[in-house]
C-alpha cells in the first residue's frame, strides 16, 4: 500500500511528519508520497515558493526510509485538485495497489466540497488523521457519504485498491504552518514544532517575517 499526503507545507512541521510516521507505521505502507500542492483551490495562496517548500519538505524527511518527496501538483499547471493528483498516480502506479489518501480531520470536514469527492474514493482510501481542535463530530451529509465504507482495521485497506474509509489515531501535535509562520513573525522561535533542517532553510531565506 502506497500513501499520499497532500498539504501547502508552508512550512511542513511535525503535525505532518509524525502522524505520517504514524500512519506509514499502523499501516504497514512502503511509502509515503508527500506532495505539496502548487495552487490552492480552498484557501489563500502560500506564503513561500513552490522551489522553497520542495526544498523544506527534502530536508524534513532526508534519510526517512520509505517518505518520498512528490513534486507532481508542482509540475502541473493551474488549481490542485487531489482527484488529478490521484489519476496521474494511477497512471504511474497502475489500479491494483492499494492507495491510501491521508487527511487531516479539519480537512475531511470539508472534504464534500472538494472537487469529486465519490470519485475521489474510486481512486483510494481516506485514512482520516484526528487533529488537535478538530471535532470528532462528523455532518450529516458526511455520515451518510461515510456509512458502508468505514473499516475499523488497517487490513481492511489492503485488501482492495480504493473506496474505504478509516479513522487512524496519530500522535495529537498541536501545531499548524500559521502558529509557525506567526511565531517568526514575531521574532520567536519555533523550533521543536518542525525540524531544525527546515528552520535553517527559513533562515536562510528570510521565510515569514
Ligand atoms: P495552515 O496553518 O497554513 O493552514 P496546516 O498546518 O493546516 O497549514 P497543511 O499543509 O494545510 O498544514 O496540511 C496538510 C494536511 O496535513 C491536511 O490534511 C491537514 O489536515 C494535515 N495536518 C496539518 N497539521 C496537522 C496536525 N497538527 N495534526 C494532524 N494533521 C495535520
């Protein structure tokens, strides 16, 4: 099984990184593919350059065994739309191997407005990653989209290439790109809430003052 965790990381910091580790672990993934989207379709655009959170996201998971920086949404031109990210994935991976979409729970509230959700579960599995500050608590419309696709176990996944939904514990961090981009931009440190590797590399570019 092969995982996908899509995000602005602007920066990427450890409530990405450890609740991926967490997933590639529970799940028993070969890989994790980190793919940082280029034009944000649901929120403002970021703050620092696609070459420069690439170059942040190499230097969080340099010399973690099986997380892969993925740089497609980046090579492709206009909105990043999760549902074209997973047919090129596909495309490279084949229909048979189980993928597996990690997302944030914040994100899987609104994930009914994402653009074909449905088809979106024809292409992988959402593993649903619990956040700090993100209700448990789940719309009526995503109930509904939910029941008859939720397995409670990680083999579950495997045993079909897409279209199951699980609920994953991870390690709770609270911490998001804003508090870290607030905190430099307060003089403050953040160091601790990402890796020291991509701290130099904000330095060194003078990232979010
Ligand atoms: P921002 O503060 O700029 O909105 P963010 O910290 O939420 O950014 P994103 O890059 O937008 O980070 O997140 C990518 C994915 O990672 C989303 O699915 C999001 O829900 C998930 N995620 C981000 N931070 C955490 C965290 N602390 N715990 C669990 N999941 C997280």
């Amino acid at each position: 099984m092969i995982g996908v965790l899509g995000g602005t990381f602007d920066p990427i910091h450890s409530g990405h990184l450890r609740p991926a580790l967490d997933c590639f672990q529970a799940l028993g993934l070969e890989e994790i593919r980190l793919v940082p989207l280029n034009v944000a379709v649901h929120r403002a655009p970021p703050v620092a350059s696609s070459a420069q959170r690439l170059a942040m996201l190499e230097a969080a998971i340099a010399g973690q065994p099986g997380f892969v920086a993925d740089p497609r949404e980046l090579e492709r031109p206009g909105g990043s739309y999760t549902y074209d990210t997973l047919i090129s994935l596909r495309a490279e991976l084949g229909g048979e191997r189980p993928l597996c979409l990690l997302i944030g729970a914040d994100a899987f509230a609104g994930f009914l407005g994402w653009h074909r959700p449905a088809d979106i579960l024809g292409l992988a599995h959402l593993v649903v990653m619990r956040r700090p500050g993100a209700s448990e608590a789940l719309d009526p419309a995503l109930e509904s989209f939910c029941s008859g696709r939720l397995r409670g176990r990680a083999g579950d996944l495997a045993e079909t290439p897409a279209g199951r939904i699980l609920f994953q514990s991870v390690t709770q961090i609270d911490v998001s790109a804003t508090r870290v981009r607030e905190l430099i931009r307060r003089g403050l440190s953040p160091r601790w809430l990402l890796p020291d590797a991509v701290i130099s590399i904000i330095a060194a570019e003078g990232l979010y003052r």
